[in-house]
C-alpha cells in the first residue's frame, strides 16, 4: 500500500502503518536511465547504419561487429543545472552505444553518442564519444576476443597432459563431460613488447553444493602465447607447479621422472569450503536476535518513476549503471544543493605474489563484468531489515533489458548511540542518531560488495562499501612457505592483494564555485 505524504498526516485517510509515503520530483530525473522503447529505438537505429555493419547479438560470433550495450549518455552539467534551478528546457537525451568491432584482425571496442532522442529520421546521428575520455577516445583494443577457440586450445593442452595431471592433480581438464578439474586464465593479459601472453592454472572442480573453486587451486600452471587471431599460431612457453618454473613441457616431464621431484598435495573439497555455518553452535544461538521495528512505517518520502527520494532535510535522486551501479545525482540538504553526483567510478582486485605467476598478475577491473550487472535482490531480513523499502534496478545489454527485482533496499537505521546528549542538574537531552540508508548489493566472481549511501540527521552523508564472499587462494607450495600470504588450509594460502575503489564527488556546497582543501597538523621541532 502507498500513501502521500499529506495522507500519513490526514488521520481519516486509510493509510496504514505499513505503507510507502510517495512523493512528486519535482523535476522530472533526467539522470535515469533510457527507457526500453528508447534503448530499443537506438538499437534499430545502429543496425540501420550499413557502414557499421552490425549483426544481431543473438547470433553474432567473435569475427562480427554487435552491441555490447546501450545506455543514457549523462547530461552535460552546465545544461543539466539550467534545467534544475531554472525554468530552462530539460537538457536534449542521447545514448551511449558500447559496439564491438570483431570483423577485423585487430578487434576493438568503441564507444558511439547517439542523439537527439528520440530516434527521429533528419534529427538523430550517430557518432564516436571520444570526450569523456582523458585518452581522448572511446576505444580499446581487443586482445582475446576469440573466447571459444581459446577454450579449445587451453583444453587441448589439457587433454595433451592428461597422464601428468592425473598423477599430479587426481584427475583431468580436457574438455569432457567427466572432466574433475577447469582451466582458468589470469586477467589482465600479459603485454610483452608486441607479444600477448597469459597464465594459465588448473583449478579442481567443486563436488559439493558450494561452489568454491576459488579454494581448489592445483599449483599447476602454463603460460601461453596468444598473440593474434589465428589460433595454429598460439603456443606454450612454460610450466610452472608447486613454485618451480620450468620452460618447456619435455623439462617439466623429465623434472616428473627424476628421484628429486616433490609432489605437491591437493585441496580437497569438503564442508570447510562451504559458506554454510560449520563447527559447534553458538551459545545461545538458537534463539532469535533482536530485529528493528517500524512502529509507524517508513518516514521518507518516494518517486519510484523518477527515482527520487525525500528524507528529513535530504533530497536526492538515484540512477543505476550496468557498469557501476547504483549512483546519486543532485543531493539538497535543506533545500540547498550540495552534491551534483555521487557515483563509484571503479573497483581493483589487485593481487600479487612472488612465487605465483597466476596470482601475480591478477588486477581485476571489477566494472568490466558490470556492478549493475550482477547487482541481486536482495535478502529480505538479512540483506536488509524486513520492514524496507525495496526498488528495481534495470539495464540494457545483448540487446534486451534486464531488470533485476529487490536490488536496491530504502530504510532508516538506529545508530545504537545518540546524535547528541547532555546532562543538567535539571535535565536530561538525548537524540536517537537515525541514519537513511539505500543499499546495493553486487556479486561480482567470488567477492560480494555490499554498497551502501548513508545520510545523517547532521547533514553529514557517509558511503560506506564491505566485501565478502570468498577469497581468491593460491596453492600454499610448501617448497617455498607463506611469504605470499596466510597458511589458511591444507594446500591454500590467502593470498596477498588490495581492493582500490574510487568515487566520483562533485561537490556543490555553496554553489559550483566552490574547491576542497585538506589541512593537517604537522609535528615540527623548532630549537
């Protein structure tokens, strides 16, 4: 049920404790995202422009041109605040097209502005989007787009040293059906003077409920040359297992049959892999925790059209990427804008190890499989409290719209300490510190961030971003010790890496004319 604001302060109106209050924007949110019609109107578009010659996403291979996605093109900001604050016209809408080129030997991505929207014949162009980009374009080379006859090589490799991992791993990745183990590829490829290589490592497949391979690594690794299109031309240029590099498989072999060789053990799946709970109960822990309550139902106001939402003294509006999720545009604390845009930019996994060319070199940018992406709904009760408010995020990808129900979750939170107190010889004062928070959730491989936007009754706003999830392991080779890492189990080591994420923030306090200055004491000694 939903009620308006003046209806929750209307005691006839049959509004109950419950219900959402709504709201109107009072502009119309030009940060949201295209609409299907729109998304699909540019989509025909592209398709009608013979030079690019596009095939359907459906059907198109590695060796044809297709879209990647499609999505609002963000609004300059000089036009988007003379619609804001004035009676100006809303800014003209166009699209940012994502295409890649993969009929060519040198396959590519760039990046097309599509406007004005909508599609009109005369009216709409199409044209590269080079200037965001401090490089100053849009594009970037593809260096394994082959993906398919890459999996072919890697497991042809596989099945060519079966009788070698079955005595060495307990089992095989060759490509079938009974394979016990999977090939993985370290990310980014390695750029070597023109050359293109990468790491490749064997990894047991879990046998279980829980899919944990992110903790059976094997310790036995390849690394290939990949250079070019043309997979004959493709090759192995080394081994490694159990910390040792070897340079050609006929070394790694006779190193196998020599009387000095040591066999690495395995990680062997169990119940220890599982996020399940394992081990003796908690004292006490069959009885139910505490939860909040919402005596009187939410006290914040939505636009679920416009995506906009009114708490307190704060008002913003929201917009969801499938790159980067869920971002907040033209925050007003007490009717005054202070922030134009809040929004993650990018996330790094970058790993490193000295004995572990696999690991080493690991640096995921986690915006390349999409924030928006893998954004899930969330868990009622346990993500979120059962009493929140819970929104739809959607985007426009392979050429059709995905929404993702429950993605995003409203609700206010009681800090457990007060925002203020004080005691008098003739009183007390206390403030409960109640926080606003909308929360995402995006599982991007084996790490889950939990992103939340926080505002306070101070006017302060917090973000606030925790990873769980799994860890990404190497194997412990115990020729070698834990100089990499923690000894976690049998045959694993948690790996050394950091996480680097970057935010966006255009603050406007004051209007846009405006900079931020950090001071700091610094310790002297002055004789």
């Amino acid at each position: 049920m939903e009620c308006t604001q003046a209806d929750r302060l209307d005691t006839a109106a049959d509004c109950g404790s419950g219900s959402q209050i709504t709201t109107k924007a009072p502009k119309t949110n030009i940060f949201a995202g295209l609409t299907d019609d729109e998304a699909a109107a540019v989509t025909r578009f592209l398709h009608d422009q013979k030079s690019l010659n596009l095939t359907a996403a459906a059907i198109a291979t590695s060796w044809d041109n297709k879209i990647l996605e499609v999505e609002l093109l963000q609004p300059n900001k000089s036009d988007a605040l003379s619609y804001l604050e004035s009676n100006s016209p809303a800014p003209k809408r166009f699209a940012r097209a994502v295409l890649r080129f993969g009929a060519t030997l040198e396959p590519n991505i760039q990046e097309f502005q599509v406007g004005p929207l909508p599609v009109a014949n005369g009216s709409t162009t199409v044209a590269p989007l080079n200037y965001p980009y401090n490089k100053g374009r849009g594009y970037q080379r593809i260096y394994n787009l082959d993906t398919e006859a890459l999996t072919v090589f890697t497991y042809t490799i596989g099945a060519s040293i079966a009788d070698l991992t079955q005595l060495l791993i307990n089992g095989t990745a060759a490509g079938t059906l009974n394979d016990t183990a999977i090939i993985a590829g370290n990310s980014p490829l390695i750029h070597e003077d023109d050359k293109i290589f990468q790491w490749n490592q064997f990894i047991n497949l879990h046998t279980g409920v829980c899919i944990d391979e992110q903790l059976l690594p094997t310790g036995l690794q390849f690394k290939t040359d990949i250079t070019g299109r043309d997979p004959s031309k493709w090759s192995v240029t080394g081994w490694q297992y159990n910390g040792i590099f070897y340079e050609t498989e006929s070394a790694f072999r006779q190193a196998i049959n020599s009387s000095t060789f040591v066999k690495g053990g395995l990680n062997v799946d169990g119940d220890w892999g599982c996020t399940d709970y394992n081990g003796d109960p908690l004292p006490h822990d069959e009885l139910n925790p505490p939860v909040p309550v919402q005596p009187d139902g939410p006290r914040f106001a939505v636009d679920e059209q416009e995506q906009y939402v009114e708490w307190m003294d704060f008002s913003f509006y929201f917009s969801s990427t499938k790159d980067l999720g869920v971002q907040l545009h033209n925050v007003a604390y007490k009717g005054e804008k202070i922030i134009y845009e809040l929004a993650l930019q990018e996330a790094v996994a970058h790993y490193a190890s000295a004995s572990d060319p696999f690991q080493a070199t690991n640096a995921y940018l986690d915006s390349e499989y999409g924030f928006g992406t893998f954004v899930w709904q969330l868990v009622s009760g346990f993500d979120c409290p059962a009493h929140a408010t819970y929104l739809n995020t959607s985007y426009y990808a392979g050429e059709q719209t995905h929404t993702h129900p429950g993605s995003i979750c409203l609700y206010e939170f009681d800090t457990g300490y007060p925002i203020q107190r004080h005691t008098t010889a003739q009183y007390v004062s206390v403030t409960k510190n109640i926080a606003l928070i909308m929360r995402s959730v995006s599982t991007v491989g084996n790490y889950d961030y939990m992103f939340d936007y926080e505002f306070y009754l101070d006017g302060s706003i917090h973000v606030t971003v925790r990873a769980s999830g799994y860890v990404q392991a190497s194997f412990w080779a115990s020729n070698i010790g834990g100089e990499d890492g923690f000894h976690i189990h049998d045959y694993l080591l948690g790996s050394m890496h950091d996480h680097v994420l970057n935010y966006k923030l255009d603050l406007d306090v004051a209007g846009t004319a405006n900079s931020l200055v950090r001071s700091a004491l610094v310790p002297t000694t002055q004789v």
